[in-house]
C-alpha cells in the first residue's frame, strides 16, 4: 500500500511551496498527542532526512518517516474548503476512533 494525495491536495501544497519560495515537499507523520493518543503532523521538507520514505503524486513529493508509516498506510490527504473553514483531510484506514474535535486518533 501506499500514502496517496488527491488533486486537489497537491494543488494546494504546490501553491504554498511556491509563496514560499523554497521546498522539495512536504512531510507527512504523526504525534503522540490529544485525547486519542495521535495527531497528524504536517511540515515543510528543506531537506530529505536519512530513512525517509518518498510518496510522489501529482508532482509533489510527500515524505513520511518510517516510524509514522505504519499508522499512515493506505491513508488518502484530500484539501478540503466548507464554508469559511477548509484544511487537509486525512482518510486512514488504520484509524479505530478519533476525539470528538478531530485533533486526535488511535489506531
């Protein structure tokens, strides 16, 4: 399985990567957090780190550490706008329960 990114996602990324000026991607993981124990993570990636695994779709590049992989596999990042609010959305199928907030997972 795979980490995938729709569209729409990649859009976005490539938009911020480009107002930013700097960039080869950007990294996907998750932290220990919240009431349910996990919280996606999103960062900028400068630079490639030692053991990154490399996800590439629709001409973004999407790293995600080995540690992380096992509770993101097979997740889908979608970008999503309703209303006023719009942010990444995450499909994952690893995931049991979320915390009524939506900050937080177990798997």
């Amino acid at each position: 399985m795979a980490i995938t990114l729709t569209e729409r996602a990649a859009d976005h990324i490539q938009r911020y990567i480009q107002r930013r000026g700097k960039g080869l991607g950007l990294r996907l993981g998750v932290k220990m957090t919240g009431c349910s124990g996990l919280a996606y993570k999103l960062d900028y990636v400068d630079e490639a780190k030692d053991g990154d695994l490399l996800f590439e779709q629709h001409g973004i590049k999407l790293y995600v550490d080995a540690k992380s992989l096992p509770f993101l596999e097979g997740t889908e990042v979608d970008f999503t706008r309703e209303g006023l609010n719009e942010g990444f959305r995450f499909a994952n199928p690893n995931e049991k329960a979320s915390c009524g907030c939506g900050e937080s997972f177990t798997v």
